[in-house]
C-alpha cells in the first residue's frame, strides 16, 4: 500500500510540473544588451550618465569628460584600444568579456555623448 501511494504522489508531482511548464513556459531570451545598456552597467559608474566624468568615483580619478574636444579627437581605432584594453591603472579593459562588436558600439556611445 505504501508502495503504490509513493508511485501515485509521484506520477501527480511529474504531471503538475508538467502541466506548468506547458502552461507557463520559459520566457523567450532577453534581447541582447545595447551599447546603452553596457555603458550604464559598466562605464557609467565613473562617466556618468552623461559623460561627463562628474561621479564620486569619477572626480576621484579625474577620468576625462568623454564629450570633451580631447578625448572626441581620438581616433576609432584609439578610443577602440582604450575601452577594450583599459587605460592606466584604474580604467579596466572590457574587450575580453564584451567582445569586438559591443566594443565598437560603445565607442560608437561615446560619440554620440558629445553631440547630446
């Protein structure tokens, strides 16, 4: 007797937790992240928002106002080298975890930062 409730509350769990999934199944993958979204993860934290370098983090480290004539002269190829390599001692390099495509689109950010 013990035996056969065992298989039955058994079979019952299996056919809710598939009834469940049938029901509700998994939600469709997210989109991918945009430039945006991985300057607002990542570089926001010292650029800000907007750019502008003006964060607690960002004035302690003097980091550049990416809108600025200086840093928007830099060529692709440059400013490409810098976020995806990092620059001194306290801008980490990104290029491994976000790989070549992100890496331009957020260079690609940055220059549309300037012309907010």
């Amino acid at each position: 007797m013990k035996r056969s409730m065992k298989l039955v509350t058994g079979a019952a769990v299996l056919t809710s937790a598939w009834l469940l999934f049938v029901a509700h199944p998994f939600p469709a993958s997210a989109a991918p992240p945009t430039a945006q979204d991985v300057y607002l993860d990542k570089c926001s934290v010292c650029h800000g928002q907007d750019g502008a370098g003006n964060t607690a983090k960002g004035r302690k480290l003097k980091v550049k106002n990416v809108r600025s004539p200086e840093v928007q002269k830099l060529t692709d190829a440059e400013m490409i080298d810098i976020v995806a390599k990092g620059k001194g001692k306290d801008m980490d390099g990104f290029g491994k975890e976000l790989g070549d495509d992100m890496v331009k689109q957020l260079v690609t950010y940055y220059r549309s930062l300037a012309k907010s």
